[in-house]
C-alpha cells in the first residue's frame, strides 16, 4: 500500500496534485467529510434517531456558541431535540451513498452505450444518439422527479431499501446520457488507430477488443465526468428529498434535513436548515474542485 501511494505521488498525476494546494485542500474536505459520514456511529457524539435517547427539553436550542446553547450540542438541536452536528454526519452518509452509487451505475450503462455505439456504428449508433438527444431534450431533475413519483405511487408502502433503490435509479437513469456521449466521441477515434486495426487483423473479438483495447484509452474523461458527477448526483438527491419525494424521514439525508429546517427558517431556528445546506454545498463544492483539478492534470496539452 505504501509503495503504491510512493509510486502514484512521483507520477504525473501526483506531482500535478502535490503542487496544488486547491486540490489538496478540496481532497482534506472530501476525505473528512467521507470519514465522519461512513464511521458516523462512532464519531458522531449522539445518535440522533435512537427515539430512546432524544430529549424533548433539549429542542430547539441554539448552536453551543449562543447565549442560550449548551456545550453538549455544539451545533445546536432541532423541534425534537436531535443533535445537528450528528445528524449532519448521518445524513451526508445516506448523500454520499445515493450519490456515489447512482454515478456508478450511470456510468457502467453509458459507458457501456457509448462503446457499443462509437465501435458497431450504423442503426446501432444513430438509434442511441437519437435517445440520447431525446433525454437531453428535458431537464434532468424533472426526470429524477417523474421516475421517483411514479415509483413511489406504484409502492406507496415500500420498504426503505426499495424507497432508495428508487431514488438511485431515478438519478442514474438521467445522467448516462454524458457518459455515452462523451465515451462515443472518444472512441469513433480511437476505432480507426492502428492497434484496433491490428487486433481486427488478427482475429480478436469485437467484443474483447472493445474491452481489452479500446475501454482503458477512453476512461481518462469518464473518470473526470464521474468526479464531476458525484456532486451533481449529491445536489440532485438534495433537490428531490427536499421535494418530498428523495430519502425517507426516517433516514434522512442532507436534502431532508434542509427541508425539515425550511419550516423554522422564519422563526429563529436559521442553523436547523443552515447547519445542512452549508455541509452539502462543502460537499459539493470539493468534489467540484477536484474535478476540475483533476480534468487539468489529466491533459497533456497542460504538462
């Protein structure tokens, strides 16, 4: 493990990231961010949905620093007495995961449709473009938003697994179109070079050409998308539960959490919604910032 963090920090990539103090500072928040969401039970200092231990005289009290706040919730409670800073930890764990997992799956679906469409060309080619300027045609929060509704009118009862299961699908489902395209430019070039030609020659399969050959010399965009992405899936997620229609109220994400906040915004109790919107725009805001980072270091037209 060690050699391998030596061998990635003296490479191309690694000189480029230890020279720029933006990533490297958007890479210490990414990772302690991803750090106290996925050990939140034992780094957070309450747990805030164990009904067992909420304290109703506890609500509604400010941040620690307030004349009226209390050094046992640094950043205060909400109506019931829940600790904030622990259910900001909880919380950005269930965007983290929709997030991440949503972005893995569009990318292996249009990954895999753009590969298909760039190397098979013809009918196949033109019958995916044409869809996928039909999904760009509308917004996509507005197809999260649809295919969310409609799964949870068709299992208005459902589980919780099955409730994010439609949540991550409804995201997925509307940010493949990137990854095909971008993938298909990519290797209507790559098609015609002579290695491909070569491996054709030869004999190979199209389908182990396509996997062996061309797939590792189009990744390098797809990775910088999927970077990229993930702030965008966390966003989408926030956008939807705040909506009514992302997370379920009993795990509440970031999104649920702003939107429950929204309604004491008015009355006073501005850190119930701060407190979430500022943890999700830090979120989104490093992973942004790597990306870009990572898009440069990636181009060899800026070594």
């Amino acid at each position: 493990m060690r050699k391998t963090l030596a061998r990635w920090l003296d490479s191309d990539v690694g000189y480029s990231f230890r020279h720029s103090p933006m990533a490297v500072l958007a890479a210490a928040i990414a990772l302690v961010c991803l750090f106290c969401s996925v050990f939140a039970g034992w780094v957070a200092p309450h747990n805030p949905f164990d009904l067992s231990t909420l304290n109703l005289y506890d609500g509604q009290l400010p941040p620690a620093w307030s004349e009226r706040g209390s050094a046992k919730y640094l950043l205060g409670t909400d109506e019931q007495g829940r600790d904030i800073l622990s259910a900001l930890m909880y919380g950005a764990r269930i965007s983290l995961v929709v997030g991440i997992v949503s972005v893995l799956l569009s990318a292996a679906l249009g990954v895999s449709l753009g590969l298909l469409a760039g190397f098979r060309g013809g009918w196949i080619d033109a019958v995916l473009m044409r869809l996928c300027d039909v999904m760009l045609s509308f917004p996509p929060i507005l197809v999260a938003l649809l295919i969310a509704g409609v799964g949870r009118a068709l299992f208005p009862q459902a589980h919780e697994s099955l409730a994010f299961g439609v949540l991550i699908l409804s995201i997925s489902l509307t940010g493949w179109v990137q990854y095909a395209r971008t993938v298909r430019g990519s290797t209507l070039v790559e098609r015609n070079k002579e290695y491909v030609q070569a491996a054709r020659v030869a004999g190979v399969a199209p389908l182990r050409i396509m996997r062996r050959h061309v797939l590792p010399n189009v990744m390098g965009p797809v990775l910088v998308l999927a970077t990229i992405q993930v702030a965008t899936a966390i966003i989408t997620e926030a956008t939807l539960s705040f909506l009514g229609v992302g997370a379920p109220p009993t795990s509440p994400s970031l999104g649920t959490l702003i939107r429950t906040g929204n309604n004491y915004l008015f009355s006073g109790e501005w850190w119930v919604t701060v407190f979430p919107g500022a943890m999700l725009v830090l979120i989104a805001l490093s992973v942004n910032l790597l990306g870009d980072w990572l898009r440069d270091a990636l181009n060899p037209r800026l070594r």
